[in-house]
C-alpha cells in the first residue's frame, strides 16, 4: 500500500511575504519604466552631442566630464550606493561614447 502524501500546511506569513513580494516588484517595473525613459531621453541628448562634437571637430572622451559624474555621486550618495551606482553609470557612459561615434 502506498501512503498518502502530507497535507501541505497552510502558512499565513507565506500568503503575506508573496504579496509583500508582488507589490514590491510592481514598485520595481514601475520604475524599470522610468529609467527606460529617462535613458532614452539621456539618449537623445548624446545624440545631440555627437552631432556638434562631429561640427566642432571635438573628441568624443571628456575624461574631466566624466570625472565630474563620478565625483557627484560620490558627494551626493553613501559608499554602498555609490558602489552599486558608478558600475551601472560606467556602463552608460560607455554606451554613450559609442553612440556619440557613429
């Protein structure tokens, strides 16, 4: 004969830790929205840029520029969210670069 499985056992803090979840990433893709924009938006921007460094016959590296995006988020932001925040921002600096050579 074969025993039954266990009776699963209702868990109340489970119930609330998926909600709690659930309403969470919704905070997040509400944001994730956001950024999206927003990067877009920093995208037209470099687009611009690209195009008058092309006319003044400027370099697409201003080191002293990007030094001063670092700088400001080390003064505005603590350690740890400079640290989670510069990698990213390198990121699309990087990206930016790359678009202000085409």
């Amino acid at each position: 004969r074969t025993l039954a499985k266990p009776a699963r056992v209702f868990c109340y803090m489970e119930v609330i830790m998926n909600k709690e979840i659930l309403e969470k990433r919704e905070i997040i893709d509400s944001v994730d929205s956001k950024i999206f924009d927003l990067l877009l938006e920093r995208l037209d921007a470099v687009n611009s840029i690209g195009f008058l460094k092309k006319q003044e016959g400027l370099p697409v590296l201003d080191q002293e520029r990007e030094n001063a995006i670092y700088a400001k988020i080390d003064a505005r932001y603590s350690m740890v969210e400079s640290a989670f925040l510069k990698p990213i921002y390198k990121t699309i600096i990087t990206e930016s670069k790359k678009v202000e050579e085409l």
